[in-house]
C-alpha cells in the first residue's frame, strides 16, 4: 500500500514537470513572437515609407506579414499554450523522465527505469514490483518541476527591447511613419499618390447621387501653395473645376445617370479616386382617385386621375390609389387634423388608401426608402364642402284691408336637395286665458325635391279659420334639407303675426279710409276744375288763328297730360273706394239701404271716366299731330270742354254724395255703438249684483265703460259735423241732455264701487244703461224721419222736374213744328225764336234742379245728368242756327233736344219708380214699380207685348196730345227693354255683336215714337227685333252655366288681384336678379362666389 502511494506521488509530480515544461515554450514562443512581429513590421513599413511601393510589392508585404504573423503566432503561442492544457499531445513520460535525469544527477535513469518497470509489472510479478518500490521510495523525495526555471525567459526580453524602442522612438519624432505606410500596405489594392505640397478636401458628406439629378462635387485645398487650376477627371474627361465665391472649387454632374468614379487633379498631383453611387429617389408615379358620393346626393362615382386637389361633398368616401417608383414606404399625413396613415404596399410600388371626408384639410404625401424621402413636399388641399344649412326667404303680402288671406311666397334653396316645407301657425285669441298658449299646427306646402333651388309660392285663406276682430295668428316658414350624414337640418323665416284689428281699430281703419276717399275726391275735383280752366284758357287763345305757334302746341300738350294724371287720379280714387267698400261690408254692420248707398256710389265713381272722353283725347293728340283744320282742332276743344264741364259736376255730385253716405254710415255706427254700450253696461250692472268680482275689478271696469261713453260722445259731436259739411243738412235732435245724465249716472256708479256700495252703483249702473238705450232709439227714429223727409222731399222735387219736361217736351214739339211752317221772312219767324230762348231757359232750370236733386239721390245715375247735358247742348246749338238764320238745322237740333227731353223723361221716371219702392220698403208696405219690370219677365215677351201695343195705337186713330202721351209712354217701354239688353249684353265676356245692332234697332223705334213716326217699316222692325231677341235668349240660357262658373264676385277679384300683383312682384324681381347675373364680370374665385352669394341674398 505504501509502494503504490510513492509511486502516485512520482506520477503526480511527472505531469505537473510536463506542464511546467508547455507553460515554459508558451512564455519564451510570446516574448519572441512579439519581439519578431514588431520587428518585421518596423522593416515592412520602413521598406514602403521609404520606397512608396506599388500596390503589387505593397500586397506582398502585406500577405506576407501576414503568414508569418499567423505561422509564428500558432507555432509559439497557441501550439504550447494548447498542449498546456491537453494532456494526450503532450510529451510522453519518457521523454520527461529522459529530461528529468538529466537535470537531476541522483536520478539518472531511475525515473525512465521505474517507468519502464511499471508498464511491465503486471506481466514480471514481485520481483518487478519490489524493484518499483524501492525505486519509488528513491524517487519520491525528488521535486520534478523545480528542473524547469522560468526566470530564464527574462534573458528573451532582450529581442523585445529593440523593436519596442524604435517604435517608441519613430512614434515621438516621426508619427506619419506608421499611419501613412501602415495605410498604404493595410490598403494594398489603393492607389497612394505622392503626397502633394497640399491636401484635398472633399466637402461632399456622401457620394450618394440620385438619378437625374444635378450632384455638386465641391473641394478645398488645404497647404503652403495651392494651384489655381483643378481639374475633376471622371470617365476619361478632365473638367476644369470652377471656383466659388468662399475660395471652394466645385464641378456638377449634370443629371447624373450611372456610378461615376472620380479623381482630382492639381498641379500634377492627384487624390484618392472616389466613385459616386447613383441611386433612385422616391418618387410618385401616378395615382388615381375613387370618389364614392353619399348615396343622398344621387350622383354617380367619379374617378379622377392625377388630381390631387379634391373638393367633394361632406360624407364622400374618398379610395386613393397610388403608383410610385423606388419607394420602399409610403405616408399620408392629414396636416390640420394630425391624422397620419402608413399605407401598405399591395404590391410593388402600389399603395392605397381608404377615407371618409369629413372636413377640410391638407394632407402630405412622404415617399421614402433607404437612401431618401421624396425630394419636393407633395401636398394637396381636400376641400370637403359641409352640407350647407338649407335657405329661406319670405316676401308676403298680408291682407290689410279685408283681412281674409295672406299670399306667402320667396326663395328656399339647398346645396344638395330638399325634402319638406312646411307653414307653422297657431292662435293667439283675444280672450285667451293667461298659461293657456296654443301649440303650433303645421300645413305642409308643395315642394319639387328635385329642385335645390326654388321658388315658392302659396295664397293662405285664413278667413276659413273663424277668426274674430282682435285675434292673432303667429306664423313661420320651415324647410328641411336631405342632408343623410348629419341629419336633416332646417332653416325656419322669423315669426310673423297676422292680427285681425277689434272693432275699434277696424272703426278708425274705415273712417281713416273715408277721409283719404274724401280727400281724394277733393283733390280730383280741384284738378278738373283747373284742366277745364286750361282748356277754356287755350279756347281763347286760339280763336282766331289759323295756325298753331308752339307754345300753343305745348299749352294743349300740357292739358293732354293733365288729363292723363287725372286719369290716374280718377282710376286710384275707384280702386280706394272699391277697397273701402269692401272693408266695411266685410265688417261693418250695414242695413240694406247703405249697402245700396254704397254700390250706387261706387258705379257713379266707375262710370266718372267713359270712352266718349278718351276718344275725344285721342283725336285732339291726332289733330295736333297733324295740324291740318284749325276749326275742328276748335271743335274739338269745344266738345271736350263740354266733358270736362260735365264730368267736374260729377264729381262734384260724387262728393257730396260720398259725404252723405258718410253721414248715414256714420249714423247708423254711432246707433249701433250705443246699443252696444247699452247692453255692455247691463251686463256690468248684473255683475256688480252677482259680486262675483271684487269692488276694486268692478270699479275699473266702469271706468272703462266711462271712457268708452266719453269716446262715443266725441263720435256724436262729429257726427254733427258730418252734417253740417252737407249742402242740405238733415235736422238732428240735440241729445247733449240725455249725455250728460248718462254721464252723471256713471260717475255714481263708479264713484259707488269705490266706496263698495254696489246697490247703489248697480241702480246708476241701469240708470245709464237706460239711458243710452233712450239715446239709441232716438237716434233710430231720427235716422227714420230724415229718410222718410228726404225722400219725400226728393220724390216732389223728381215730379215736379218731370211735368216740367213734360211740359217743356210739348212745347218743343209745338215750337219744333211751328218752324217748319213758317219762313224766314215771316215776322213769326222772330216770334218763334223768342219761344225757343224761352225753352232753352226753361231747359236750363230743368238742369239746375235735376243736379240738385242729383246730389241727394244716388238712383239717379250718371247717364241722366250727361243726357240733360244733351239737351241743353241742342238746345244751344237750336238757338245759334236760328240767329244765322239756319232754320233747318235749327230743326233738326230742336229734333235732337226732343229726344233727350224724352230719354230724361223715360229715365226719370225709373228713378221715381224706385225712389217709391224705397218709400214703401221704409214704411214696411212694398209695391212693385209701375208696369212690368225687365227683370220679372223674358225680354222678348216684353218686346211682344209693346208690338202689340204699337199696333192698338196705330189702328186707334188717336192724334194730338192723347197721341203724344201714348207714344211717350211706348218710348218708355222701349228703352226699358233696351236698357235692359245693353246690361245684359255689357255683363258678357266681349259684348258687341247681336247685341249692338239689337240696340240700335231698338233706339230708331224710340225715335221713330217720339217723332210719331207709325210707319210699316217700323212695325217689320219690331217683328225682327222679336225674333232676333228670341235668338239671343236662347243663346243665353245655353250659357247660363258657363256664366255661373264665370261669375265672380268683387272679392274674389279683389284676391285674385292681390295674389296676382303680388306674384308679378316676385317675377319681376327674379328677372331683375337674372338680368344681373347675365352680365360678364370676370372675378377670381373669391368674389365670384361673393356674387353668388349676394344673389342668393337677393332671391
């Protein structure tokens, strides 16, 4: 056990020699490897600082040190360090034992021996094996690796120390020595120039150049003496490099192609070859754009190529599709809104996006790839048009004077559509309790949806929705868009309100609406006046002349004027009046009488302008043209002049007229107020007794009802001055003792509730109430009695005018025939002529008085006061031909006298026959109008009926007076039936036409009767107008029904007026707006859509 123990310890002691023994050659191999690098190095690079060799002997150093480098370093310092730690390739125990024995003398060849001995102990058995352990014990004692001293590699150091010195040395002194041929041989295949008095100092960052485009080359030379030429030489061209103003030489390709190495030259030395590299910048190739509209719009899908600026509606889904060149990225960037989008390639080069557009904004295109981003900011604007807030305007026309309609109409508009516009309204009542507010109620309004602008148009009859005096409508106008992204959006007019005035207002509308009637006739009435002064004036001065001066030629154009203005005047007082007319039969509480009164005025003012004058205008505008007769440029002066005359009477008449109807109208107001006021202040009274309301209520609302009395007071005291503006003032009971006690009634009674003392304020309460009831019938009685006066008084007035045209139609048949008896020599001759200046005068008493009377009597209508002027003309015109001694023209105008004498007879007594059936409706007795009116039978039976009575008298044999009567009287009936056709006739569409040559027939035979002409040929004349009459009541009854659908009322035509002036309004309006947008302006795009703008403003 002892022998194995000292045999491990030899073993032990064995490998630890061995690896001492590698540790060893590691040491000495890395002393000397270091020690023979450095040194091959140093003559290396001496060699090529020195001899600068070329790329082929500089490769060979280079390799060269290399291999040795590589040979030295694995032979000395990795083979030992390996077999150091790899016990199998290390030397063997025999070896080391040799190397063992001769270190140590004692040992010799014990070790190698015992080794020897162990490998065959096993075969030689305890011979072997004593001899190994008595050698072992021998061995065991000795220290094997102490054989190996390592101080001994201090000695190597030696060969180190040179080269390390001279490095140290040449690096203090000499630093290039290393860099500059160390550079040149690590850089073999690197062509070094000699090294210049100057150096080249390239600016250029990188030789990175992008394809087509410019890439600058810019160099500094740096030393003691710099050239002043250098040349760049690149593919075998030497281009002189130009000098900067900072002292920098630069060359620039021209949109560089391909890889161009280059090099620079200078004074015969060159620089280091440098290539640029020419690569691709990202670019865009083209893209498209797919604009998906909302589906609202009804627009199809557009695709738009290479434009990248978009305007699109709100809501467009916008597919960008791009094709780019060398881009390995691609980026859109919504600028505004810091939206960025990294698209993705679908395939090469190919990248796509997808947006909806909901606003404004620049979005960026950035292209990109390894060497760059694109070279120029690709920007587009995406102009995202908002669905516009639809739009709305209102012009409207309210019904101010019946209060019945409104006409609704404007502009609505849209970018894109529209789909509902709708009226909303809601009452608003006069005894609306306070917290009830009424909802709104909407009417639809047509609407095209498939205009985005369009006007509209609408007539709104609110009198269907029962409104009372002092009742509101509030109203407004609302329109919806067809905008599917956001919601429909509206626009709505400002609330307007269409009131119904209370019967206050409604009064003070309709005497304000008097007034200004009044006021106009006055007006007018001056105006004729002063036209017929002008004519009258211009009549003087032309006498005599046989020829026109200019200033008389003006003189007569200024009159034509005149009359034209009063035209004017005359068709604006009918138009007031008409309006006037129909406001206070639409409000006003009106007794059959005045409505008479009022229709009768009415047709006086619509007939104050007749044909027979225009024409007369219009053939003096042709004689002063023409100037070619002076006496019928006279003539013609004269007739109009005549017209004038009368139509200033007429007017005239229509004044006082009006201010009589004015007086009634304001009568019977005043009447019914009372009453009112009468049942108003009961009512009080009963509420005062039921003390429902509190004193303090009661008492207030007496004070009202005092003012109220107070303000119909004031009405009374211009109701007296009403009257006394008349010619003939109607006499009316003074009532101020009746008002002063219902004043003192009510003062008690208020005074009473102040003190809470309603049974004696309820008793003044009935007291005053009674007495307005007093004061009203009195009124009603007053009002009776001065119509049953006038009237009386008017119908005595009627009579006596009409005897006296009886008589004086008499006694010109007489004078009439007298002259034609007798010559011009005869003294009866003389005679005569004095009784026709008798009858002219008579004639002119018989005017006075029928005008007169005209102006109290609305029946009699304006024809008659013309036809009186008729005979007065021929009575005039009888007499100046009887002073020239023309005795048959004298006749024939005493003929014409005749005729109108009669006319006015026949018309007169109608109006006598209607003044009797107002008396009897007055007096509660109604009787019909003597003989049979044309209304109550067919006009032809009528016609038959006074055939027959023609033909009676005929056959009768009657002359003389008796004769005279009986004519006049079929005259009478004549033209009734006439006048009755004429109406007839006039109330068609047209006129003219059978009706005409009916008429004309029908004037022959009343000729022909007051001539008493009883010939065949009338008798054959009546059997046609007969048959004729038949023809044409048999047309008619075929139209009757056409005639109902056409007829209309004056209200209607006053709507349909309204409605009609209120839509030219709004046409010409949109023909003024179009007119203007015709017009060229050439504006940018700013002031371009101002203008549109401006013009929807407009619309």
């Amino acid at each position: 056990m002892s022998a194995d123990l000292h045999f491990s310890s030899v073993t032990h002691q064995l490998k630890q020699y061995k690896r001492k023994y590698y540790l060893n050659k590691f040491i000495r191999g890395s002393i000397l490897f270091v020690a023979i690098v450095l040194s091959v190095y140093l003559l290396f690079n001496s060699i090529e600082y020195t001899a600068r060799l070329n790329s082929i002997w500089r490769a060979g150093l280079f390799f060269s040190f290399l291999l040795l480098f590589l040979f030295i370093l694995v032979k000395w310092v990795i083979d030992p360090l390996t077999r150091y730690y790899s016990n199998k390739r290390q030397i063997s125990d025999e070896d080391a034992a040799r190397q063992i024995g001769t270190y140590f003398p004692e040992v010799q060849d014990k070790l190698l021996n015992l080794i020897q001995l162990n490998k065959t102990n096993s075969a030689q058995g305890a011979l072997i094996a004593a001899s190994i352990a008595q050698k072992t014990q021998q061995l065991s004692v000795v220290r094997f690796p102490i054989a190996i001293d390592l101080r001994k590699n201090l000695r190597h150091l030696k060969y180190l120390a040179a080269p390390v010195s001279i490095i140290i040395v040449v690096l203090l002194f000499v630093p290039q020595f290393f860099s500059e041929g160390t550079a040149r041989i690590v850089n073999f295949n690197k062509e070094f120039v000699p090294e210049a008095p100057f150096s080249f100092d390239l600016q250029n960052e990188s030789f990175i150049a992008f394809k087509n485009e410019n890439f600058p080359v810019q160099i500094n030379l740096v030393g003691s003496a710099i050239p002043d030429k250098v040349y760049l030489v690149a593919s075998g061209r030497r281009f002189r490099m130009s000098v900067n103003d900072k002292g920098t030489f630069e060359h620039t390709f021209q949109s560089i192609q391909r890889d161009t190495p280059f090099y620079i030259e200078a004074a015969g030395f060159n620089s280091e070859q440098h290539t640029i590299k020419v690569v691709e910048r990202p670019n865009l190739k083209n893209f498209s754009v797919y604009l998906d509209f909302p589906d609202y719009l009804s627009r199809e899908d557009q695709r738009l190529d290479n434009v990248g600026n978009l305007q699109v509606p709100e809501g467009t889904s916008i597919n960008w599709q791009f094709s780019t060149l060398a881009a390995d990225s691609m980026q859109l960037t919504f600028v505004e809104q810091e939206e960025t989008h990294l698209l993705q390639e679908d395939e090469e080069g190919a990248f796509t996006l997808e947006k909806q557009a909901l606003e404004s904004d620049t979005y960026q295109i950035d292209l990109k790839n390894e060497y760059s981003n694109n070279k120029q900011d690709i920007r587009y604007y995406l102009d995202v048009i908002p669905d516009q807030e639809p739009q709305i305007s209102l012009e409207q026309f309210q019904d101010t004077t019946l209060y019945k309609f409104l006409v609704l109409g404007g502009n609505v508009s849209d970018d894109y559509g529209l789909t509902r516009l709708s009226l909303f309204y809601k009452f608003e009542p006069l005894d609306e309790e306070e917290g009830a507010e009424q909802k709104y109620q909407r009417l639809n309004l047509p609407l095209d949806s498939r205009q985005n602008n369009q006007s509209y148009y609408y007539q709104w009859n609110v009198d269907t929705l029962s409104l009372k005096p002092g009742d509101k409508i509030r109203y407004f106008l609302k329109v919806w868009d067809n905008d599917a992204v956001n919601g429909h959006k509206s626009a709505q007019t400002s609330s307007y309100v269409f009131s119904i005035p209370d019967r206050q207002a409604i009064r003070e509308n309709l005497e304000k609406s008097s007034a200004e009637t009044q006021s106009q006739i006055s007006k007018t009435v001056q105006q004729s006046e002063q036209l017929k002064e002008d004519i009258e004036k211009v009549e003087q001065r032309l006498k005599g002349k046989k020829d026109l001066t200019w200033q008389d030629k003006q003189l007569l154009e200024d009159i034509i004027k005149q009359r034209q203005e009063l035209e004017k005047q005359l068709e604006q007082l009918k138009e007031q009046s008409r309006s006037s007319n129909m406001q206070r039969e639409q409000f006003g509480e009106q007794s059959q009488k005045m409505k008479e009164q009022i229709d009768q005025l009415q047709q006086l003012m619509d007939e104050l302008l007749d044909d027979e004058t225009k024409k007369m205008y219009d053939e003096l505008k042709k004689l002063l043209e023409e100037q070619l007769d002076m006496d019928k440029l006279q003539d013609k002066l004269q007739e109009i002049n005549d017209q004038e005359e009368n139509l200033e009477e007429e007017l005239e008449r229509t004044l006082e007229l009006f201010k009589r109807m004015k007086f009634d109208s304001k009568l019977e107001d005043v009447q019914q107020q009372m009453e009112q006021k009468a049942q108003e202040q009961e009512k009080l009274a009963e509420e005062t007794e039921n003390k429902e309301n509190s004193s303090e209520e009661l008492s207030e609302q007496q004070q009202q009802m005092n003012e109220d009395f107070e303000e119909l007071k004031k009405e009374m005291e211009e109701l007296n001055e009403l009257n006394q503006d008349l010619k003939n003032p109607a006499p009316m009971q003074d009532m101020q003792q009746e008002q002063n006690q219902t004043q003192q009634e009510q003062q008690k009674a208020k005074e009473a509730l102040e003190k809470d003392q309603r049974n004696k304020a309820q008793k003044a309460q009935k007291n005053s109430a009674e007495q307005m009831k007093q004061m009203a019938q009195k009124m009603q009685q007053m009002q009776q009695s001065m119509e049953m006066e006038m009237l009386q008084e008017n119908m005595d007035n009627l009579r006596n005018i009409l005897d006296n045209l009886l008589t004086l139609s008499f006694d010109q048949e007489q004078v009439m025939k007298d002259f034609r008896d007798v010559k011009q020599n005869d003294p009866r001759f003389i005679d005569l002529s004095q009784e026709q200046l008798k009858l002219r005068d008579d004639a002119q008493v018989i005017e006075d008085s029928l005008l007169a009377l005209a102006e109290r009597v609305f029946q009699i209508q304006s024809f008659v006061t013309r036809e009186v002027k008729d005979m007065n003309k021929h009575m005039e015109e009888s007499m100046e031909s009887l002073r020239e001694r023309q005795q048959y023209k004298a006749i024939s105008q005493q003929q014409f006298a005749m005729t109108s004498i009669n006319n006015l007879a026949l018309l007169l007594n109608d109006v006598l026959g209607q003044m009797q059936q107002q008396m009897a409706d007055a007096m509660g007795n109604p009787q019909q109008n003597p003989g049979n009116s044309p209304q109550n039978m067919n006009l032809s039976e009528l016609q038959k009926q006074l055939n027959d009575q023609i033909q009676d008298l005929k056959k009768s044999g009657k002359s003389g007076r008796a004769l005279s009567e009986e004519l006049s009287k079929l005259a009478q009936q004549q033209e009734k039936i006439r006048k009755a056709l004429e109406e007839m006739d006039s109330e068609e569409d047209g006129g003219g036409g059978t009706g005409d040559e009916l008429s004309k027939q029908m004037e022959e035979t009343e000729t022909d009767l007051v001539n008493k002409k009883l010939t065949n040929e009338l008798i054959e004349r009546q059997k046609e107008i007969v048959t004729r009459l038949l023809d044409v009541e048999k047309s008619e009854r075929e139209q009757e029904l056409d005639q109902k659908r056409k007829g209309e009322t004056a209200k209607d035509n006053y709507e349909q007026q309204a409605a009609q002036r209120f839509e030219e309004y709004i046409k010409l309006k949109k023909q003024e707006i179009e007119l203007l947008k015709t017009v060229p302006l050439k504006l940018n795009p700013y002031y371009k859509n101002e203008a549109n703008e401006y013009f929807k403003r407009l619309n």
